[in-house]
C-alpha cells in the first residue's frame, strides 16, 4: 500500500478554503490562477491548476507585444508594406531607402 501525505485545510464561509502551502508549491500556483476540479471514477476529486496559455508562449500575450500586434496588423491593413522576392531585393530596398534618409 502507498503512502500518502495528507495537509488540511478547513472550509470557510462561501465554500472557500485555503489551499495549503505544500500543495500551492507543488502546483506552482500563484495569486489569479484558474483552478480546474473533476471528481474521478472513484469519487476522489482532482485539482489541476489551468493553463491556457503555455509558460513558454506567455511573452506573446504581454500588453506590450499585443500592441506591437496591433500596430503591425494596421500596417498591413493599410497597405504600408513591402513584399521581396528574395533576401537581396529586401536589402536593396533597404540600402536605398538608407541612401535617401542620408541624402
């Protein structure tokens, strides 16, 4: 038989209870994360900490590169940009455009 390590914890008023700290380590669980409970075949309820977004994806949801998405979608939309058959073409434009702006 396994052994288990039980923590407690007391349920409040409106349901709450407070998840002990051991368990909120383990989960890596922070202030505003989603929580998602299931009871399985057994009647032992399974909590596991949400994530809709991978931790490794989190940069791109940022306000900061969501303005940036905005910004580059506008663009688009308007028009202001340039498309390159190949590299050189891309660098020729460039190097002109850099030749007018010293000009």
């Amino acid at each position: 038989m396994s052994e288990y390590i039980y923590y407690r914890s007391r349920l409040r008023a409106k349901g709450q209870a407070t998840i002990p700290g051991e368990v909120r380590e383990l989960l890596n669980l922070n202030e505003g994360d989603d929580l998602i409970f299931h009871v399985d075949e057994r009647g032992r309820v399974v909590v596991t900490r949400l994530q809709t977004v991978p931790p490794d994806q989190a940069w791109f949801w940022t306000e900061r590169w969501q303005k940036m998405e905005r910004e580059a979608q506008a663009d688009i939309d308007a028009g202001r940009v340039h498309q390159f058959d190949n590299v050189e073409d891309m660098i020729s434009w460039l190097d002109e455009k850099d030749e007018d702006a010293q000009a």
